[in-house]
C-alpha cells in the first residue's frame, strides 16, 4: 500500500463528490485534520471508518487499498471483510511497537541512571555521571511520555 497514492485517491475522489476537507470529516465522525493527514499519505485511515469512508466516496475497499479506480468488469481477488481484518491487524501492530519502543526508552533511561552511580571521584567522572543521570531522566520521560500518548490512542 502506498500512502501517498491512496492520499491522492481519497482526495481526488471527494473533489468529485464535491465535498470539502470538513464535509467528509463530519460524515465520518473525525477532524479535517485527519481527512488532510489521509490525503497527504502522512496517516492510513482507521480499519473501524475504513468501510464509511469508502461509502462516503463510493468505492470498494479494494480501491481504497489500491489507491485508484478497479475496472468492474474484473473478478473480485479478496473479500472485503478480509481487507478489514487485515487493516486492523496491521494497525494493532503498529501500536503495539510504538509502546515496546517506548518501554525500551523507560528501561535504557534506567540503566543509565544505574550506571551513572557507578562512575564518581574525579571531576570528569562526576561531570560523566551527572551527563548519564541527565540523559537517563530524559530518555525514561520521553518512553513515559509516549506511553500515556499511546495509552490515550493519540
């Protein structure tokens, strides 16, 4: 899937319905902001809307997926329930490495903060360890920062 093609694809088939950025999103229950994420491939539309959208644009989801208009004439290759599935699983991957690269912060910030009381007695070793507490903090507040963000499905 090529996000940027389906962002183009969203975006020219809701100019030919003649509808704006915030008349789409209302119909789905989301922001223009989203609808502006979709059609500029920064974002893939969520498997639960997925099916309004097409609705909305009046296409199927294998032309969502594809980014452009199949011929009618040919044989379906998936079912549509599938493609849903298959959207939802990806997207519950992607969430679920967002929160394991953020534990992985938490716990690297904590063994730096480990480390940085094992290094001490000299002035460099003292500037060493208050560098690695420092950094420790900060990369534990980032992994605890993104996941709450995660957390609240942001």
């Amino acid at each position: 899937m090529e996000q940027t093609k389906i962002g183009s694809f969203i975006a020219q088939k809701r100019k030919e319905k003649n509808l704006t950025q915030s008349q789409l999103a209302a119909k789905l229950g989301v922001s223009d902001k989203t609808v502006s994420k979709w059609e500029r491939g920064k974002c893939m539309p969520d498997y639960s809307i997925a099916e309004a959208l097409c609705a909305a644009l009046g296409i199927t989801l294998a032309e969502l997926f594809a980014g452009e208009a199949k011929d009618t004439e040919s044989p379906r290759t998936s079912d549509e329930q599938q493609m849903l599935d298959m959207l939802e699983r990806v997207q519950r991957l992607e969430k679920q490495k967002q929160v394991l690269q953020a534990a992985l912060l938490v716990l690297l910030g904590m063994a730096l903060l480990a480390v940085s009381h094992t290094v001490g007695g000299t002035s460099v070793q003292d500037f060493l360890s208050g560098a690695l507490l420092g950094v420790g903090v900060g990369t534990m507040l980032v992994g605890v920062v993104l996941t709450v963000i995660r957390a609240l499905g942001k």
